[in-house]
C-alpha cells in the first residue's frame, strides 16, 4: 500500500469509527469493519440461527457475496431480484422479506451523526429495514457517509446515488438521461419513499457495519 492510500485510508477509518460511535450512543448495534471479508464474516456468523434470509437488492451486499454462501449453508434465500420469478412471485418474496430471520440491505446514505438515510421507490425495502424482520444487518461502505445533515444526506442520494441507479435498472427518468435531479413526475420515478431511521426501531435488532471500503454507488 502506498503512503498516500495509506493516508486515505486512515482518513476513512476515523469517519467509519465516528459514524459507528454515533450509531451506538443512537443505539444500533453498529461495527467498523476494515474490509468487505470481516463484514462477510459477521454476516455469516450472524445468520447461525436464521433460517430465512432476506435480501433488499443492494449492491453492497451483492459485492460481499454471501448470498451463495448463506445458500450452501442451506438457508432459504429471500431474493426478489432473481429473474427466474414472475411478477406474483416477486411481490411475495418481496412480502416474505417483511418477516424473515434475517435480512440484509445496504444503505444510500449514513450520517457521521449515526442517521441511516434511504430512498425507495417501492418501499419494500425500507419497511422490512425498520420492523418485521427478527434481525437487520445494514451494510454502509465508507462511500456512503456524509458529514452533513440527513436533508443533506438526502440531496447526496438524489444528486449522485439514484440518477446512476436509475440508469443502471433503465429507467425513464429525467435523471437516467442527464445524470441531474430535476424532482421529477416521471411514472418511473425512483424517489417515493425517503426515510430517516435515527435511533434504532425499538422491536428491531437492527446492526450497522461500517466498512473501510468503497461497497454499491
Ligand atoms: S426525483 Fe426523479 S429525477 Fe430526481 S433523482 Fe428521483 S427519479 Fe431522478
């Protein structure tokens, strides 16, 4: 590692430290990991009892990959996003998912302040973020974390997140096409559901990790 990654990554790590230290005083379960595998590990160690898992199409946790992993341990796999299913087969993994063992999910935006900021345009995975679920892991890399206010948080999703995410799942938005937010009306719209989970939900076991690296947009 070069002194300037070097540096970089130090500089990362005491943001990743301060999100995590925030999160705990707010009363999440929050972890630093230094690399995608110990947050691989936590998951897997994690997901012991569970028997359900669900995912919330996340590219975080695509980039982990456990979702084979958990699956060779023979856990049923709660994954809307496969394209084998039918679209009444989608809405009731999708409707599983709100009352699995465990589900996993990324997160568009984390707070230095310890507030997890998400944007939804079904809310499906938001909703199963804060109640249903016996246990959530969110996974949030260091290119997540946003020294400002949840609102500013927000602006970074809309601003940077969604236009490429509504790029990459073709959608027909304003955005998709120039990359900038206008607050569109499109019948495609991504951003339906916004939410600010800042303490953790009261009848949720809701862990954060906080990874050293760059994980989804
Ligand atoms: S409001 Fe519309 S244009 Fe703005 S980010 Fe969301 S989908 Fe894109």
């Amino acid at each position: 590692m070069g002194k300037t990654e070097e540096l970089v990554r130090w500089g990362y790590e005491q943001k990743c430290r301060k999100a995590v230290d925030s999160l705990q005083k707010h009363g999440f379960k929050a972890v630093y990991c230094a690399n995608q595998s110990e947050a691989s590990e936590y998951i897997i160690a994690e997901a012991d009892s569970a028997v359900t898992i669900g995912f919330g199409g996340s590219m975080s946790i695509a980039s982990l990959g456990v979702e084979r992993a958990l699956s060779e341990l023979g856990k049923e796999i709660l994954n809307h996003a496969s394209p084998v299913l039918s679209r009444e087969e989608k809405m009731e993994v999708m409707r599983r998912q709100l009352t699995c063992d465990l589900f996993l999910s990324g997160c568009n935006a984390l707070t230095l302040n310890g507030e997890l900021v998400n944007i939804d345009a079904t809310g499906n995975r938001v909703a199963a973020m804060f109640f249903g679920p016996r246990k959530v892991i969110v996974v949030a890399g260091r290119n997540k974390l946003v020294g400002g206010t949840a609102q500013q948080a927000v602006e970074r999703v809309k601003g940077y997140a969604t236009p490429l995410n509504a790029k990459r799942l073709n959608f027909n938005t304003p955005c998709s096409a120039s990359g900038f937010c206008n607050d569109c009306n499109s019948p495609d719209r991504l951003c339906r559901v916004t939410t600010v989970i800042d303490r953790r939900p009261r009848m949720t076991d809701l862990h954060v990790l906080v990874v050293n690296e760059e994980l989804g947009l």
